[in-house]
C-alpha cells in the first residue's frame, strides 16, 4: 500500500473517550401527505475514533433514517429534524451546503445495501472513483486513475487494472459490494456508515465482506456505523450495539453484554425468536405477538409496550427514561427488575 | 381460534395416497435445465447456455420438510420451478407418488392442483386489483369449485393462517404488512388442499420477529393438513430448524443431501464444510478470522471441468479437475466428493475394493 498513503491511526487509539460522532436527542419527522412519519424519537449515539458500532432493529425502527440524517440525504422540504449532530466537534445540522459537499466524502461516507442501485450504471468503476477523487483533491487523471487503482487492490478485487473498466452491472454482487466500499473510502474519511451492507449478499460472500471492514477498520481507524438486521453479522463486526424500536434506542451495551445478558423485553424477545443450532427438533420458536408500532401513530409512552409481556399502566403512560445498567449497558425500560432472571443462554454453539 | 370453524380437509379423490408411506412422494431423476444464451452472427464454436441445473437426482418423502441451501445462481430456484413444472426440463423426469409427471396416469392440471408454492416477494406475487379473499378463492374456482365454495373455503384458509375474515378478507395486498400477505400465499397455496408446497425464500423477506411467527405457522400447517416441504432458503439456521434432510447445490448440482443433523454436525463435502463455517458465530470471542471461501462462485455458462468445486476447494488435487465425481449412493448421507469414493485416484479416498 505504498501508493496510497491513508492516514495511519494504530490499531490501538480505538479507546479514545470523547465521541467523535456525538447524536444528541435526534429527532426526524417526515410529511407525506396528509399523515405525519415520526421516524426518529429522541435518539443518542455516542461513537469513539476507531469505534464500531452496530445498530439492530427491524424494518421501520429507524436505523436507516439515522444513517441517512447523519449525512443529511433527507429531502429538506418534507423533513423535520431535531436535535443535535456533532462529528469531530462540528454541528452538522448547520452546515451550508458548500461545507456539506466538504463533509460527504472526506469525513463521512456510506456504504449502500445495493451497490447496483447506488452506482452509476453508465460510467465504469473507475471513472466513478475517480470523478470523486478529483472532486475533492487537486489531482491528475493520471495520479486518481493510479489512487482507485490502489484502491481496489485494497479491497482485494482480482485483477484489478481490468476491473476500473468494468460498468457495475458486469460485476458480481460480492465484487460490486467491494467497489462500492472501495469508492466509499477514496476520500479517506473518518466515519464509514454501512447500510446493511451484507444483507443483500450470500453467506460465504457475505463474511468476505465482514472480515475486509474489520481489516479496513483497524488499519485505517475507521469509525464504523453498521446499520443490520442480523444479529449474527453484528455479532462478527461489531465493538457496541444499539438495538432500535420505534425511532428510538431501546437498549445499548458491547456485542458480549447485549448477547449474554439483554436486559430490554425486545432484545430478550428478539434473541429467543431466532432459529439458531441449538434448538430441540419440533421445539417451537418464541414468537413476539402483535406487529411493529405504526410510526403515524405511536402510542405516548413505551412503544414496546403493546407487544410486552411485562408491561404495566405506567409503561403506557410516559416514555420510559435511559437506565444506566453498569459498563456502559443502558435500556430504556421501567421493568428492569423482572428482566434480570431472563438473561442467560444467549450465546449458542451456532456451528458444528 | 376456533378449531371447529375448518375441520381437517378430506383429500378428494385424486389425492389419495397411492404407493404408501414408504415411496418417495417425489422422485426427481435427471434432471437438466440449460437455458441457451443468445449469440451474435459471427460468434464461433458451440452455442453457450447457462448450464442452470445439470443432472439433479433427489428424493422427497412423505411428510417430510427437505430443505435446498446454496448460495445464489447454483439453481435453487429453477430447480423449484421445475419441480412445479412452471419451467419444462430439457431432460429429466419426475416421479410424483409414483406416478410419472405429465403421463396419461398424472397430467399436469391434476400434478399441479397436488403441488403449490409460495415465492419470497409476497407484494409481486399476488394481484394487486383482487382482495385476497378472491385471490385465495381464485384456483379452486378454476378446478372447477363453486364460487361461493370457494370463498367459504377461502375465509376459513384467512382464519386458520390468523387473519380474521372480517378484518382482512375484502383488504388488497398493499393494505397488508409483508408478514400478512405471505400468510395470505400461504393461505393461497393451500386452498387446493396440496400435497407438496414449495417454499422458494418464502420466510427471508420478513423481519425477525415476524418471520418467527410465519415459521411457527408453517410447521402447524404441515402437521394439521399433513403436507410434505420443499424448503429452499439461504439460512442455515432456519434450514436447520424446519428441514429433516437438507439437499446442499452447487453450481447446478447435487453435492450432498442427507439427514439434518448429520449434514449440519458432520458435514463431508469441502463446500458445506465451507458453507457452514460461513455462518456467523454469535460469539464476538470467537469471531470468525479466516473466510471459509475466497471469491464468488464460478460462472455457470461454463463450469469448471471435473468436480466443479475444485477451483475453491482447499482439498483439490489434480484428479479433481478431471474425473467428474459421482453422487455416491449411501441412502443416509450421499456425497458428490472424490475423497469419499473408493478408488478414485484422490489422496484422501478410501482404498479400492480389491477385485
């Protein structure tokens, strides 16, 4: 890697305490039509340099939404956004759109589920890489073409001088997800937000894919977001969790914490309802009643609570706060002392 | 629920149980799809195809849940749709209860009115312009039901798959939640009382906590209408949860079918070896370090010579790129693998049987 000079962080700053990516009280509505889309309720995310960390939930409980807030790709008219941003120090809800187009790139990038959908289909990879190398950096043609050339030698694509010249469509979805990572860190930036970024790719690809952003986390310092909805990918790439319900983060902790003792009834329910290698033959799965919460319409107080088996009158009323649980474990939820007995046997043999 | 609302269907008369409960419900023999690929003018040299299924042998027995894992492109789902007979076979036959698919004993009106699926895009597969009640009732009205038959019928199917008829049977699909309207096709797909169902991805669309509850579903359905499974999904965990035998393709082919547990526990070929150690550890201690497989599955247009794993397999010798291997024909566990057959010329392979 001596052509491309990243920026070296060693391994071992990934302890650095004050967030670099600080969300305070985030919240996003969205307008569409008559209804209103509370997408967002008072989110807080703390991410440390060289940090990764996953965010769980089901389809609708905003983990995208925060991905997208962050790099602010909401369309402006029909978004309400509340709340605070800060990476490195700087607000991002103010920024003019001339620091943002600054800050997309150099300082945050994303990684897209479908790099089909996300990539240009009528230029090569190479020009794509390029165009936004020359974008940002006073560079000759020759001296880009030579930068996304190490590039996708990086992110390990087989011959990769023939591969610049390919269009997407010509590549294989496992080799579309390394270009697309690829041109997600040409600028070098210092916060990678990955859109499950796996979730579109087959099992032996889809590991591929989660050991090379391991690998680029701890070579190049990277901050990770990692937004899932497989607990088993968050499990192989993940520092911290946060698991999200509804516009909010219910339950926060490390990957060990939230895998051996959740504390939150969603993470608890979430946990049991997955098939895993340890189940009796004909033993029934633990299902979570009802659906997701309707985001037109969220109830004023826990909106776990009409699915939870625990809740009470006072989970209805008020939203519950943020309990601090001990190293660094937080969930939001008035039942904590019914959930400590459920806490073991999360961590199955889950392979032969 | 109320229990007495549907009592157990009776079979009509074309659905009897003919071979017992020892044949094979299905029997696939030979089975080979090529789909030809376009060429120029001046193109030189035999027409290309992509080689999608090639030479696929199995059987599904009765009552059983088979499930079909691989990873995409080596013909899960073609071979689903040749099973259903939606895609003819170039060569190949199928064996329905011992009957020959599409001979004057079983035409295909009557095999298909025996054999339904449901697909992973719950929104595509259903007509939007049609209430579901009218979707579910749709098929038996076609084999010639009664209309009001049918829609009897097909508000007892909405209540037994938890969608109460009052609420949901007069909604369109884009009124539903993506885990109501796969209960809708699975509703659907039982309205002509089947005997086989083909689940091609029909649970991977659906978030966790919903797809907990469609599995649950399914395996109740499986027990109270006695149906027999094809369960084709890209997660081993599920595969492993619902699945008796479990059928691992490769490339278009068989590599190795078996009982569950012997296949997940003591798996033979290198590429469910590689397959399963692919799954994610659950453990963030013991984080997988190394990728089982490095790169993407060759192309199917023009697989490798010999065993069409040998490019990707850590236990390839030169003999691999040369003798394509056979199933072997253990009833239990079979094995497309040289190091497993006698004699092969493979280091690992058991010695010959002297002669």
């Amino acid at each position: 890697m001596s052509v491309i000079d990243m920026p070296v962080h060693t391994p071992d700053t990934v302890a650095d305490s004050t967030p670099f990516l600080s969300i305070r009280d985030l919240h996003v509505r969205f307008s569409a039509g008559r209804k209103t889309i509370d997408a967002l309720n008072g989110v807080d995310l703390h991410v440390a340099r060289g940090e990764t960390v996953a965010l769980i939930g089901e389809s609708g409980s905003g983990k995208s939404v925060t991905l997208r807030t962050l790099m602010r790709l909401h369309p402006p008219r029909r978004t309400t956004v509340s709340g605070r941003i800060e990476v490195g120090g700087r607000d991002v809800l103010a920024m003019s759109p001339k620091e943002l187009a600054a800050f997309r790139g150099p300082v945050v990038s994303m990684v897209f589920q479908e790099p089909l959908l996300a990539l240009d289909p009528v230029y090569t990879l190479g020009q794509q890489i390029e165009e936004m190398l020359r974008r940002h950096e006073p560079l000759s043609r020759d001296q880009a073409r030579a930068r996304a050339l190490a590039l996708f030698e990086r992110v390990r694509i087989p011959s990769p001088e023939r591969r610049l010249d390919a269009y997407p469509h010509e590549m294989s979805g496992g080799m579309r997800q390394r270009a697309m990572i690829a041109l997600a860190l040409a600028c070098r930036p210092q916060i990678l937000l990955a859109d499950e970024p796996t979730t579109a790719l087959d099992a032996t690809v889809q590991i591929q894919i989660l050991l090379l952003l391991r690998e680029l986390q701890h070579e190049l310092g990277l901050s990770i977001v990692f937004v899932t909805h497989d607990i088993g990918a968050a499990a192989e790439i993940a520092d911290r969790v946060a698991v999200m319900y509804g516009g909010r983060i219910v339950e926060q902790g490390t990957m060990s914490q939230l895998l051996t003792a959740p504390r939150h009834p969603y993470t608890i329910a979430l946990l049991k309802s997955r098939a895993h290698g340890a189940m009796e033959p004909g033993q029934r799965l633990e299902t979570i009643a009802g659906s997701p919460p309707d985001l037109s319409a969220l109830p004023p107080g826990c909106s776990f609570a009409p699915r939870c088996p625990l809740a009470i009158e006072a989970c209805h009323a008020a939203v519950p706060p943020l309990t601090p649980l001990g190293n660094g474990q937080t969930a939001r939820c008035i039942r904590l002392d019914q959930t400590a007995s459920h806490t073991q046997g999360f961590v199955h043999a889950a392979r032969p | 629920m109320d229990s007495s609302v549907i009592s157990r269907p009776r079979p009509p008369s074309s659905h009897i149980d003919i071979g017992g409960p020892q044949q094979a419900l299905l029997s696939v023999r030979g089975l080979i799809k090529h789909f030809p690929l376009s060429r120029s003018m001046f193109a030189r040299g035999p027409a290309t195809a992509v080689r999608a299924v090639d030479g696929v042998d199995f059987d599904i027995r009765k009552g059983e849940t088979l499930g079909v894992v691989g990873e995409s492109g080596c013909g899960k789902s073609t071979t689903a749709r040749l099973v259903m007979q939606l895609t003819m076979q170039d060569k190949g036959e199928l064996v329905f209860d011992g009957q020959t698919v599409g001979s004057r004993a079983l035409p295909l009106r009557d095999f298909r009115r025996q054999t339904q699926m449901v697909f992973q895009d719950s929104y595509s597969s259903l007509n939007p312009r049609m209430t579901i009640e009218d979707s579910i009732a749709f098929a038996p009205s076609v084999h010639g039901v009664p209309h009001k038959q049918a829609i009897v019928k097909a508000r007892s199917l909405l209540d037994r798959v938890g969608l109460s008829p009052v609420r949901f049977a007069g909604r369109y699909p884009h009124e539903l939640s993506g885990g109501q309207r796969q209960r809708v096709n699975i509703a659907r797909a039982l309205a002509l009382e089947p005997r086989l169902v083909i689940l091609d991805e029909a649970v991977s669309a659906l978030d966790k906590s919903v797809e907990a509850q469609v599995l649950n579903l399914l395996l109740d359905l499986k027990e109270e209408f006695g149906l027999t499974y094809m369960f084709i999904s890209h997660d081993l965990h599920v595969v492993r949860y619902v699945s008796q035998r479990v059928l691992v393709m490769y490339l278009g082919e068989v590599v190795e079918i078996g009982d569950v547990n012997e296949v997940f526990d003591n798996p033979r070929h290198p590429y469910t070896q590689a397959l399963l150690r692919s799954m994610p550890s659950m453990d963030p201690n013991r984080r997988t370090e190394e990728p089982p497989l490095s790169g993407d599955p060759p192309n199917p247009i023009n697989p490798p010579s010999g065993c069409r794993f040998h490019t990707r397999c850590p236990h390839a010798q030169p003999v691999c790129s040369q003798t394509p291997p056979p199933l072997s024909d253990e009833t239990g566990h079979a094995v497309r693998c040289l190091m497993y057959q006698p004699g092969s010329g493979h280091s690992a392979a058991p010695m010959g049987v002297a002669a």
